[in-house]
C-alpha cells in the first residue's frame, strides 16, 4: 500500500511506515514518537499518509486506555480514507473502533462498524480482520456454525499476516471445532500456533500476547501443564509456590509505564485466570480486583464483566455465596444488555451452578434461564428449590481433622472415580462437564480432605467412608 501512494515528502512516507510498525509490534510510545515526526515531514496534500498517522494516533491511544481520544482518531481517519477510496485505512479505522465497542460492551455497534468493514474491503484479503471480528462476536452470542464459517473463511484471507491475528483467530476456531465434536480439526489448529510460537524465541510484546491467548485456551482445555509452559515463558508468576510472587509481565503491568493499558489489563485478566486455576484464590482475587479497577476507569465495561466472573469464582471457591452471586449480578448487569452468552458459559460448571442460584433469586431471569439453557442445565424443577439451602450439600465435617470441610454431591462423584483411577479426562467424560472444571473439583478435594495428592486423598475418603 505505501509503494502504491506517493506524497509521503522527504521521508515522511517512511516515517509514516515506522510508525505504523511500531504500534503493530506493540511499541506504542516509540509508535507516537514516529507519528509526529511523519507529520512534520509530510506535505499537507498527503491524504493517505496523514491518513496512517491518524489510524496509528487511534490505535495508540486504543492501547493506552484513552477511549474517547481513540474514538476522535479513528473517526477522522474514516472521514479522510473513505472518500479517497483507501480501502487498508478504511477497513482497520473501522475494525479498531469495533473493538473499541467491543471492549465498552457495546457488541451490537462492533458488529455494525465489522459489516461496514467487510463492505469496504471490496474482497480484498484485509477483509479477513472484520470477518474474525465478526465471528468473535457470533461466538459470544453462541452461534457456533456462522461463527466458525465466519473464522474459517477470516483466516483464509489473511493466512500471509501477522501472528497475533491469525493465532486468535485460529485459536477461537479451535475452542469451536472443539464444541462442535471436530476435535481433529481443534488439533490441527493448535498445532498451527504452536509452530508459529516455536519459530519466536524473542520475548515481543505481540508474542507475550501471543503465548498468553495460547495459556488462556490451554486454560479451557483443562489441559495445566501446557497452560504453565506457555504462562513461563510469558512471564507470568510461577504458580507453585505456596504464595505466589507477580512475575515480570505482571510487574511490568502494574508498575511499569512502557506498558500500554490494554495490554496491561490483558495479563492481569490472564494472571488471574492461572492463579484461579492452581488454587490461588487470593492471588486470583488481587488481581481480579485491580484488573476490574482499571476497567471501569477508563470505561472498559466487558473487562469488568471478566474481572468480576473470576471474584464469582474465587468467592465460589471459598464457599462464600453472598459475594459470589454480587459478584456474578454485576457481570450479568453488564452483558445482558447485550446478550452475552459464552462470556459466561467458558467459565465452566462453577458459573452454571451461581447462575442457578441467581435465578433462585430472581437475578436477571430471562438472562439467567438463556444462560442456564445455552449450559444445558436449565431452570431446576420448582420441587428441588430449597431457598434455605446452603450452597453445597454432601457429607458433613469430620471432627478428626482428616476433613476440614464438607464435600459438595459433585466432588463426591469426582472423588469416587478417582477412587476407580479415572483420569481427569475420563471423570469429564463420564460426567459431562469439562476437564478444567474437574481439575477445580480435584483441587477443592484436596483442600477439604487435607491432601496434596490422589493417593493421600483417596485413602482419607476410605477411612472416612465416602468411597
């Protein structure tokens, strides 16, 4: 595109070109730097440069969290690259705003400015971007078939690209192949990103994202040891350890100011993600907590919707009903509006069994029995609600310490097939639900039970006469 326009001036084309690279490698602050150099450089009568700097200033101020500075940028860039026919800026001007929208949790307006985008994209192979964007959108509302052609089609077109677009694309089309039974399919796309992750050593920012969209999925999966791989090399805490430390990319988040906004909020959501699944719930709450902070400062709503799904969890864990189900109505204040599905239904059985309690409760309850539909579940029968409930049954505290708390009818189940020597993936298949909910069950069983392993929690359940 930039060989094709002349009037980039003495350098200023260049320049333009530096900038854009910059922003595109994460490099916001050089990025700005370069941007107005360009436009010292450039003459006035340079409607497709002036155009790119106005793009880069757009997604720059995207980066950092400066909504409304962002929102002006990208307008300005449609206004000047519409009537000039510029198809690159026309499209990406309209993309960055969708996921503006995206991110304020107007999804409705995103899918609006995507369509737009795919128009002005006249088939070109840019058009790629605002076709994934469209499928994340239709994945939410959990339209998995038109969400999958849409993502398939996405990555063809823009197959030559970037990684960061093309490893999210691919990655959300796997989690939809996954859904929809092709688990081969799945496979061969998680092979795509892990070749396109091995052929990186440097540690980017994109390929930070990179490794952490990977760690996010792998998360999903149920599948812990690659999620700890790629959350190492991505610089995130080490889990193991009894009090988990923040690791570099977290510091670099919280403390750091070479750090933009949007990607400093993206590793404290995946940080608290990673320590939810290790058992770390104060350390999950931490970063939830600061994550959903930043969020509603700068007006980020569906980020505050994740941060508080993940103090629903954390609350969940720690049996404490009251803070769960606030937590959990706050979210689903948010994305009702926009009736967000699988925000929701990703999260596992622990956000099926809270939502039950919020229909209980009369929480949003068209929303609500929508949500408990698209899990499956539904509404319990009217004969089972007991309001006076506690939020778990099952077997009652031990006085002899070999158990610290009461077992849910869940992790019962769960405990006697590891008694049988399930694997966490056959007890998943065995009683429908999803590996990483299973492992939450596990690590919960070890907690109650006092165990740090299968074997000790086994044989504490025997004498305890659960199994």
């Amino acid at each position: 595109a930039f060989a094709a326009h002349p009037g980039g001036g003495a350098g200023g084309g260049a320049v333009t070109f530096q900038a854009m690279l910059a922003t595109f490698q994460g490099q916001s602050q050089a990025s700005d730097r370069l941007a107005q150099r360009a436009l010292a450089l450039l003459p006035e009568q340079s409607p497709f440069f002036r155009s790119c700097v106005s793009l880069v200033t757009g997604m720059n101020h995207l980066f950092a969290g400066e909504d409304a500075a962002a929102e002006v940028a990208l307008h300005e860039t449609i206004a000047s690259s519409d009537p000039a026919g510029d198809v690159m800026n026309a499209v990406l001007s309209r993309c960055y705003l969708a996921e503006l929208n995206t991110l304020r949790g107007r999804l409705r307006t995103a899918q609006m400015l995507y369509e737009q985008a795919l128009v002005q994209s006249r088939e070109e192979p840019i058009g790629g971007l605002a076709l994934m964007g469209l499928g994340r959108l239709y994945y939410d509302w959990n339209d998995l078939e038109r969400a999958g052609a849409l993502l398939t089609t996405g990555l063809e077109k823009i197959a030559a690209w970037s990684d960061l677009p093309v490893a999210q694309g691919a990655l959300l089309l796997a989690r939809v192949k996954h859904l929809m039974g092709d688990g081969e399919a799945a496979g061969q796309l998680e092979h795509r990103v892990d070749v396109a992750l091995a052929g990186h050593e440097e540690l980017t920012p994109v390929h930070r994202s990179l490794r952490l969209y990977r760690m996010r999925y792998a998360l999903w999966r149920g599948d812990l040891p690659t999620a700890d791989l790629h959350a190492t090399v991505a610089g995130l805490a080490d889990p193991l350890g009894a009090s988990p430390g923040r690791g570099r990319a977290v510091r670099d988040a919280v403390d750091g100011d070479e750090t933009p906004a949007m990607e400093a909020t993206f590793v404290l959501l995946s940080q608290a993600h990673h320590w939810l699944a290790h058992g770390h719930y104060d350390a999950a709450a931490g970063a939830a907590e600061m994550l959903g902070r930043q969020a509603l400062a700068c007006g980020r709503l569906r980020l505050a919707a994740k941060a508080e799904i993940v103090r629903a969890r954390v609350a969940f864990a720690l049996r404490d009903e009251r803070t769960a189900i606030a937590a959990l109505g706050r979210a689903l204040a948010i994305a009702a509006p926009e009736n967000s599905i699988r925000l929701f239904v990703d999260e596992g059985e622990e956000i099926a069994e809270l939502l039950t309690l919020c229909l209980r409760r009369k929480i949003h309850t068209e929303y609500v029995a929508q949500l408990l539909d698209a899990f499956g579940a539904g509404p319990l029968p009217a004969a089972t609600v007991d309001r006076d409930r506690p939020l778990h049954r099952g077997i009652p505290a031990a006085e002899d310490g070999l158990i610290v708390e009461a077992l849910s009818d869940r992790e019962v189940e769960v405990l006697r097939l590891m008694a049988d020597g399930r694997s966490n993936g056959e007890i998943a298949n065995r009683l429908g639900i999803a590996t990483s909910t299973v492992k939450s069950h596990v690590h919960a069983i070890f907690h109650k039970l006092n165990a740090t392993r299968r074997t000790q929690a086994v044989a504490r359940a025997r004498t305890l006469q659960l199994v």
